[in-house]
C-alpha cells in the first residue's frame, strides 16, 4: 500500500478513505488546530485503489474516541474508516 510509505504513529488515531479535498474540513470538524502541541500528518491525493485518490489524516498522541470521531465525519467523509492506534497497532476500527 502506498501510504506505508508516510509516516508511522505510535499512539494516536488515523483517520483513513477521506474524499481527496476534504481532509482539512474533517480536521476543522474536529477541533485539530496547527496549534495542536502533537503531531499531525494531513495526507492528500494519495493513490487509493477504492476511490483512486483519497485523504489521510494521523493525529498522534492525540485520545479521540473513534465512535465519534466517525459520527460528527460522517456527512463530509461517509466513506472514511477511524482507527484507533496502539504502539503502532490498529486496536480499534470504525466504518464511518
């Protein structure tokens, strides 16, 4: 997969299958500002063999509840998944 490529969180959450212009609005929806003392990594156009090309968004160290992180997206990115990470791990998936 190509996003392998990008940068890995430990702990945090990834929001994946974004529409390719509306990662910045999913973050805005979300209260995650560049003031933010944690990282953010905004991922868009990538290559998405689904939707051809998509946005990725990976907060780390960030605690967002992936239920509903997917329900306040849902209208803007009704195609997106939540994932909860735990070093390094998916523990928890959400299908908007």
């Amino acid at each position: 997969m190509e996003e392998a490529k990008y940068l890995k969180i430990k702990d945090g959450v990834i929001v994946d299958h974004i529409a390719p212009r509306k990662a910045l609005d999913v973050l805005e929806i979300l209260g995650i500002t560049p003031e933010s003392e944690n990282p953010i990594i905004v991922l868009m156009n990538v290559k998405s063999t689904k939707m051809g090309k998509k946005g990725i968004i990976k907060l780390e160290n960030i605690k967002l509840d992936p239920k509903k992180v997917a329900a306040k997206i849902k209208k803007i990115a009704p195609k997106a998944t939540v994932n909860l990470i735990k070093d390094y791990e998916v523990i928890q998936k959400v299908k908007v």
